[in-house]
C-alpha cells in the first residue's frame, strides 16, 4: 500500500520508486550527501530536490530530520533529539539513537581541531567560494598537539582510516590518500564541519581545554567531553 502510495506521487515528479529508494538508502548510510563529492552525489542531490517535500515527510514519521545547506549544497541527517542548524527543536522526541555518528576518541578530538582550524579561517577570511578551508597536514598536525596535545597516528593503515571516515562523514576532502602520510599534503576542510560540530559545542569544548593544564590526561578529558557532545548524551 505504501508502495503504490510513494509510485504515485513520485510519478509527476519523473521519478520512480528506485529512485526514491536508493536516494533514502544512501542517505541513511553515509549520513550526508554533498553535490560537489562526486557524480554520485551530484546525481542524488538533484533527485532529492525534485523530492524534498516528499522525502522529508516520509521520514519525519521516524522523527528523522535533514539540514538542507542550499547554499554549499549539501544534506545531512539527524536522528530523533539531535540539535539541528537552523531547525526548532523536538522537545519531545528520543535522545538516543543508532543513526547518530559514533566516533572513537581520535576521530573526536580531529574533528574538533578541524573545527577550531575552520573557525579560524573563517575569521581571517580563509575561505574559498565553495565554504572551504586548505590546510596542510603539518599544521593539522601542530593544532592537534596545541590543542589537545595529541599526535596523528603513525601507522600508515590506521591514518588513513582515520581520514578515510571522515572523508565518508563528508568533513574533509583530499586528493590521493596514499598521500595522507606527507607533511606536505594537503586536505580541504569542508563548510559541512559546521553543523557537525555546532559552535555551542565549539565554545564549551575551547573553554574546557583553556582551563585545563597542557596535560596529556587533560586532553583526554577534553576529548571525551566532545564524544559525549556529539553522541546526544550531554544535558
């Protein structure tokens, strides 16, 4: 019943069931489509605006909610109780979640670096027309050691799984990942770090690390004060 209900919307739209179900499907995967990743993505993206209204009415009956950036065109989704950009919130709906991005510590404490880098570029006015901020791996690696006194992995498999993730979480962009290993390569940060990390979990985090010592355990704390920020599971 579904089925013939979705076909049939879907039928002036020029779009078919298909369609509809591989735009959901790679959505809820990857968490996040972005037009300028790939042809893929360029494709998906212009098929969920022919079925924004209706894409989104289907999953607001799971209380699964999209940011739509128009501006650097790209969506992500947010599970029941998740804070997003620009969107009231749903007092009433569950905090936990298997959709949200669970990180591990390294992947955390990146990503927050990431975002305190972007924030900066931001500032200075570093920032290309597409929202994006180069930055070298040398520099991404003396913020991770200023900020929370943290090193990149040294082993090449695990460094590159570390970038390859967030690759997939469409936070960063690179050209060749048997690159990632040099100081001098380089790596996008993409604008969509910005609804990933929200400047109010931002501001807690800076304000946590500028009054903890440069300690290696204070930066642990740090780290998993952000886990739980981004999980949901903060007040």
């Amino acid at each position: 019943m579904i089925d013939s209900l979705l076909t049939e919307q879907l039928q002036p739209l020029g779009l078919e069931l298909r369609d509809f179900s591989g735009l959901l499907i790679r959505l809820l995967d990857y968490g996040v489509i972005c037009r300028d990743e790939s042809q893929v993505e360029a494709s998906l993206y212009d098929r969920y605006l022919l079925c924004e209204a209706l894409l989104e009415d289907y999953l607001a009956v799971m209380g699964i909610r999209l940011q739509h950036d128009r501006q650097f065109h790209f969506i992500r989704v947010y599970p029941p109780g998740a804070e997003v950009p620009g969107l009231v919130d749903d007092q009433h709906a569950a905090v936990q979640s298997g959709l949200r991005a669970r990180l591990n510590q390294q992947e955390v404490a990146l990503v927050l670096v990431l975002r305190t880098e972007y924030e900066k570029s931001l500032r200075e006015g570093q920032v290309d027309d597409q929202g994006r901020v180069l930055l070298s791996l040398e520099g991404l690696s003396i913020a991770l050691k200023n900020l929370l006194n943290r090193s990149l992995p040294e082993g090449q498999v695990e460094r590159r799984a570390l970038f390859r993730r967030l690759r997939q979480l469409r936070l960063i962009a690179f050209n060749n990942e048997d690159e990632m290993n040099q100081e001098e390569s380089w790596l996008s940060i993409q604008p969509s770090i910005t609804s990933f990390v929200t400047e109010a979990v931002l501001s807690a985090l800076l304000a946590q690390g500028e009054e903890a010592a440069a300690t290696e355990s204070d930066a642990e704390v740090v780290a998993a004060d952000a886990d739980s920020l981004f999980n949901g599971e903060a007040d």
